[in-house]
C-alpha cells in the first residue's frame, strides 16, 4: 500500500519527523490487515484557544475491500502533534482490528 499512501500538511509546515512516525504506524497497520488498500492522512492545525495554544488534529481515512475507515480526530486533537498522531492511530488501529475480526466472522453480528 505505500503508493496509495498520502500525508497532506494543512495549516503546519512539513515535518519529516512526524512524516516518518506516520509510515511507521501505517507500516503496523498494513501488517494487521493485507487488504488495506489507499490511505490518507491529514495533519492540520485548528484555531488558538483561549485557555490553549494551538490544538492539532489528525485525519485518518483508509479504505479496504468492503469498508471505509475514518478517524476524523476531533476527539483527539492535542496541543503536541505527536501526540494527536499517536492517539488517531491508535484509534484507527482498534477499527482495522474489529474489521478484521468482523471479516474473519469472529464477532457476532445482531439483526434486527
């Protein structure tokens, strides 16, 4: 999958450390679930807060055969970019795991 991964800076300057944290943690994804097929990243900066600096948020969307994950990361923008990469993937890797065990037909699925 590392053609189909892109990393867009939005509002912050490049960051080649942040840019190679990215690969790593997308590198442990790919190893959870093969079929990960594109993936894109956004790192951005929101507004200056009153009682905070600045508050950074990390998008994560991939898309696998049959499903499109998403982590918006608005419930973990942190005032540490490193951080908020650390907590948006951290999410995004309980959902890759619950697809693949939903695939697998490990999880059991209610209906209605």
């Amino acid at each position: 999958m590392q053609n189909s991964l892109q990393i867009l800076f939005r509002d912050i300057p490049t960051s080649e450390a942040i840019d190679a944290e990215i690969r790593k943690r997308v590198a442990k994804l790919e190893k959870l679930c093969s079929d990960l097929m594109t993936c894109l990243v956004s790192v951005e900066s929101e507004a200056n807060h009153k009682q905070q600096g600045k508050l950074y948020r990390v998008r994560v969307d991939i898309k696998a055969r049959g499903a499109e994950l998403v982590v918006d990361g608005s419930r973990t923008s942190n005032e540490d970019a490193y951080v908020a990469v650390r907590d948006s993937f951290d999410a995004m890797t309980r959902q890759v795991e619950e697809f693949v065990e939903r695939r697998r037909g490990d999880v059991k699925t209610h209906t209605a």
